[in-house]
C-alpha cells in the first residue's frame, strides 16, 4: 500500500476514496482519530491520507490531480496543512487574549495603577 494524498479533514478523504473506489481503485483512508471518537487527534498528524495498492498509485494519482468531478466541477487543491475549524478558532483567540489580561494585571500591581 502506498500513500497518496493527505487531507485535511476526514470527510474530504472519504469523498475522495469514495471517487477512486467509483472508479475501481482500491482506496482506503487512514487516519489515527480513534475510530472517529475523537477526530481532533487526526490534526495532530497531519489529517487523513489515501492509500492504494502500489499496482493501482499511478492511476489514482492521476485521478486526483486532475482536480475534476465527473459533473465538471473543479476541486481546489489541498495542500495537507491542518484547518483550524470555527470553535479551534475562538478558543485560541480566547486563550491568547486570557494571557494578555494576565500581563496587563501583573504589569499595572507593579506599576501601581488603578483600574477602579
């Protein structure tokens, strides 16, 4: 079994397994979320990947480069890299500005201001 492509997300491997599989390719997806009981693990190596049979890489990777559904439709590419989702946003924002107000409190008891 080789290594194809790397997603992102464990839906957009599935949807392209399921195109190779449509095509009689052998494809399956592998990722370390366990079981999809906790698919937040799967960020932290790097998303989901397709792999084939080593006598089916060179077909498979011929469909997927070519970027097009059968209805025409093009495919932007992924380039592997994780995608933080809305709620990994706000909690790291949240986080970043926890810290700050931190800061700003232990500077101003040194500097002796008065917030009230």
């Amino acid at each position: 079994m080789a290594r194809i492509q790397r997603f992102s997300s464990r839906v957009d491997a599935e949807v392209a397994a399921s195109m190779l599989a449509a095509r009689g390719i052998d494809a399956r997806v592998v990722n370390d979320d366990t079981g999809g009981m906790h698919p937040n693990l799967a960020f932290g190596h790097g998303g989901s990947e397709i792999v084939v049979p080593d006598d089916q890489l060179e077909e498979a990777t011929a469909l997927l480069d070519d970027g097009t559904h059968d209805d025409g439709r093009s495919t932007p590419p992924d380039d592997g890299a994780p995608r933080l989702t809305v709620g990994q946003v706000w909690r790291r924002g949240g986080a970043a500005l926890l810290v700050v107000l931190l800061v700003l409190v232990a500077l101003s008891s040194e500097v002796d201001i008065r917030w009230f």
